[in-house]
C-alpha cells in the first residue's frame, strides 16, 4: 500500500515542480559569515588607499571623498595645502575660519563679504592677503596673535564697516578704511604714539570706537562728528585739554551724537577737567574723586 501512495504523489507532483517557472536568483544575494568581513576589509582597504592623500590635520576627510575632482582647482591656503573651504566653513558669501589655529590669512573666495578668522594663531597680516577681495564689509581678528599689519593692508577694502582686532598684540594702528562704521581694538598694546594724529578724523561713518585696555597715554585726537560709543577704559591715560571731546573757540559747540565715554581704570582724575566735557550730554565713566 504505501509503495503504491509513493507512486502516485511521484506521479502527480513532480511533473508540477519541474514545469514551474526558474527562480531569479541573480536578484538576490546572500553572504556568509566569513564573506561579509572580506567584504569589509575591502571596503577599508579601499577608504584608506583614496584618502593617503588628505592630510590628517583633524579635517573631515568625508568632504574630500564626497566632493567631485573640481575641488582640487581651489586655492589652496598658506599651512596646510587643503581648500579654504574645506578648511573652513564657506556659506553665502561668508567665511568662518574660528578655532583652527592657522597662522595665516587663509585665501578667500572673490565674493567674500565676511570674514571670521577669530581665536587662531595669525600673527601678521599682509597686503597680498586682502588685494583682491574688495567685496569684504566685516573682518573679525579677535583672538590671534597679530604684532604686525602691513601699511595699506585694508587699503583696497573700501566696503569695509565693521573690523575687530581685538584681543591682539599690536602695538600700532594700521590705516583704516574709509567707510567704517566700527572699530574693535580692545585689549592690544597700543600706545599713543602708535595713533597717528589724523587716524580717524576722517572716518566720518565711524559710530563705534573700542580701544580699552591698551596702553594710551591720552585721548586719540581729532575724533570725528559721527561718533557715538568711545571706550578708553583701563589705559594710562594722565591727560585730557578742552580740544579733546570739545571745541575751545566755541562755547556753543554741542557733540549731539556722542552717548557714552568710558575712561574708568585709567590714572587721570576727570574733575580736574570739567571743561573738557563741556560739549557733551553725558559725563564720561570714570573717576572724578
């Protein structure tokens, strides 16, 4: 009986299966064990013989592999023969540049507007690195290391408004652009005589002016009209005339647009010189006792 049951489902099945269609199987993969970790070592193998090239300074070598051939045409900064913009972060015309410790103005994209370089190691700042990028209107310097800046390095900047070289060491003022609107150089080494007399008289769109904690022995001279902020505070200054903030030949002579002086920390005793404030709507901060 069960050799006769055999027979029959040999009979009746196998025709069935033999005639069903061929499965796909080129369509599916299937991986032992073992053929997934070659796989893998391949795969590594491979990451690492494409990127022997990319310097390992901390940059992320994934934007190097994912970006196409082109990348290579950009110039390359000063220190470390990467793209700027792989280098720094490069975004609708702004460049930040912030805690990576290059010692050099890295070369910019023409079309930069705003620079962010701040908290790195540049130590001097150079004609060349500005000649061509007249498109600039903010450059922020805070935190280097910068004892020099070449005459006319912001020359050619004529867009510029906003430049903040503080926390520095320069011991001297470079020449400023025309069209600046505020001026950042708290906590420098300047002293006086590193202000050249007619450093700001014609920066009339100037509003903002820091040059705390440095080492001025007077008020810079000839300020201009537009002034608004001024702060002096925690230098040596032992002087101050009546022609500092005011006009002796004009007792009628108002500055409308100064708000606010900040000359405390400094040696000078203000009360001595009330009429040296006579021109203005407010006191400067300071000690007067």
């Amino acid at each position: 009986m069960k050799t006769l049951q055999t027979t029959f489902f040999l009979f009746v099945f196998v025709p069935l299966v033999n005639s069903a269609p061929p499965i796909q199987q080129e369509s599916l993969q299937f991986y032992e064990y073992d053929t997934d970790v070659t796989m893998g070592s391949l795969i590594q193998q491979d990451y690492e013989m494409q990127s022997k090239d990319i310097r390992k300074d901390g940059t992320n070598v994934s934007l190097r592999l994912q970006g196409d051939d082109s990348e290579r045409n950009i110039a390359p900064t000063k220190d470390t023969n990467l793209p700027t913009c792989l280098l720094c972060v490069c975004l609708s015309g702004s460049v930040y540049c912030e805690e990576i410790d290059i010692e050099t103005v890295p070369p910019l994209p023409k079309e930069t507007a705003y620079l962010y370089a701040r908290f790195n190691k540049i130590k001097r700042i150079a004609v060349s690195d500005f000649a061509d990028i007249t498109t600039l209107r903010r450059i922020d310097f805070s935190g280097n290391k910068i004892e020099e800046i070449e005459d006319g390095a912001f020359s050619k900047l004529l867009l510029l408004e906003e430049l903040s070289l503080a926390e520095n060491r320069l011991i001297k003022l470079p020449v400023l652009p025309p069209k600046l609107t505020t001026f950042n150089a708290n906590q420098n080494r300047i002293k006086s005589r590193g202000i050249k007399a007619n450093a700001f008289k014609k920066l009339t769109n100037l509003a903002y002016l820091y040059l705390g904690h440095n080492a001025l022995e007077s008020v810079p001279l000839n300020l201009p009209e537009s002034l608004r902020i001024l702060h002096l505070q925690y230098n040596n200054i032992t002087t101050i005339t009546d022609d500092t903030f005011c006009k002796s030949n004009n007792t009628r002579y108002i500055r409308t647009r100064m708000d606010e002086i900040r000359m405390e920390g400094n040696p000078i005793l203000l009360a001595k010189h009330v009429n040296a404030f006579s021109c203005l709507r407010t006191l400067p901060v300071g000690t007067y006792y």
